[in-house]
C-alpha cells in the first residue's frame, strides 16, 4: 500500500519504498496528471520522494523610478497686467478694507480665485478679475472674511458670471464695473443690494437690445434660461424672467 507522508526534510510527499514512488510516477504520466513530469526518484531521511526539474526563474524587471508630481502653482499676472492695475489705482491698494486706501499696493488679488493647481479661464489674470491690494487686506478677503468679500464684489464664487460683469466696491471709484484695459464704469442702481451678493450686469448694444439678439441671448443661455417659454422682451433694467427668476440686470452700452 501507498504512503505519502509530508514531512518538513525537504518539504515533498515521500513514500515508504522506492517502487511505490516509481508507481506513482508511472500513473502520472499514464494519466497526465501534471505538465511536468519528474525526472528521477531519492532517497532522503523520511523516504523516497519524486525529483522534478528545476524552474526557470524569470528575470525580474527592474522597477521604474518616476520623478516627483509637483504641484502646478497658478500662474501670476504678467507684467504689463499689473501696469494696468498700477496706474489704476495709482499705487494704492483698492481693497481698503483693512488699510481705507492709504497702504501702497504690492501684488494683485484675485477676485475669482485660482485655486491650488491653476486655472483655464481666460480671464483670470485679466484687470477685470484682478485689484491691486496690500498684503493685510488681500488675507483679509481671501481667508479671513471671504464672504464679506463677496457681499462687496471683491471676491466673485466661481459660476456663470463672469468678474467684469459683477459690480465691485473700489476703495477709490466705489460701485464700479472693472473692464480689461484698466477702466471702469458706475454700476447701475440696484445691482448691489445690501448684505447680498452683487447682481451681474450684461451689457448690450441699442441693436442687441431692441432685437434680442448677441449678448441677450448669450446670456439667456449661458444663466440657464434658454428653454424657459415666453422669453419677456428685453429692456433696460432688471431682467425679470418668465420663470420668476431675476438672473441678471441688462445695460445699454455704446
């Protein structure tokens, strides 16, 4: 009778007589029980067991070493930018919330900001989205209080309106609309209730306004507002929707 006894000599099933392992062997290549059939029969201190040929040990392939990810840090304004904003406020800081106005400027403060990697949008180092700010009031409306930021303008929540077309408070011109060039325009009355968040305001040529066509209807579509039925005609003024909403206040512009 057949014994196969595992033992911890040399880690294999071992049989009491050398012919009982050989009649093992021979039932497995009579029935293919394995791919790889031994090669010989030993002798060690528990009894005889089967040998097998030695496996092939695949080279390892080396591990690849990948350089560090950094961290993509936004990108500042150019230079010419910050001219822009220079002359504009004429060195002063435009926040002045901490200040009143008084400290020079240093560097420029985001109003839609840029977050850890970056951003895509065209506009965010552009005069619109940017006031030049001393350092105390740029903490102040970027960590410290940045939903009264908000409540002035200084800080615009990342959405559908665009910074030139949120009315901001400026240390110097007061309720303004900042453009690109380094100029700006009064807000309209009643684009920046109290405690609230500015109301953004499309600006629209005579044509634009009496066809509803252009920046209307860009606009209409950019809110969210294109499938809304009945679209009201536009006039100048708050633009009241005929879903109920109020999403924008319109403005005739040369």
């Amino acid at each position: 009778m057949k014994t196969r006894v595992e033992t911890s000599c040399c880690n294999k099933a071992t049989f009491a007589s050398e012919e009982e392992a050989r009649r093992y062997w021979a039932r497995m290549e009579g029935l293919g029980l394995r791919r790889e059939l031994p090669t010989d029969v030993e002798q060690c201190i528990r009894g005889w067991h089967l040998t097998f040929p030695p496996k092939e040990q695949k080279p390892r392939k080396p591990l690849k070493r990948t350089a560090t990810k950094k961290l993509s840090r936004p990108k500042s304004a150019p230079a010419a930018v910050k001219r822009i904003l220079a002359k504009r406020s004429g060195g002063a800081c435009e926040v002045g919330l901490v200040c009143g106005g008084r400290a020079f400027g240093v560097d420029p403060a985001h109003r839609e900001g840029k977050g850890t990697g970056g951003t895509d949008k065209a506009w965010s180092n552009l005069a619109s989205n940017l006031l030049w700010s001393c350092r105390a009031c740029h903490d102040l409306i970027d960590n410290k209080q940045p939903a009264r930021a908000e409540r002035l303008g200084l800080k615009v929540r990342a959405g559908v309106a665009r910074p030139q077309e949120i009315p901001v408070l400026h240390e110097r011109f007061r309720w303004v609309l900042l453009d690109d060039s380094g100029g700006c325009r009064s807000a309209p009355p009643g684009t920046h209730p109290d405690g609230k968040r500015p109301i953004p305001v499309i600006g629209l040529g005579v044509w634009e306004l009496i066809k509803a066509e252009g920046a209307f209807v860009e606009a209409v579509t950019r809110f969210g507002h294109a499938d809304c039925p009945s679209r009201p005609q536009p006039r100048e003024g708050l633009y009241q929707c005929s879903c109920g909403s109020t999403p924008f206040y319109l403005e005739q512009v040369a």
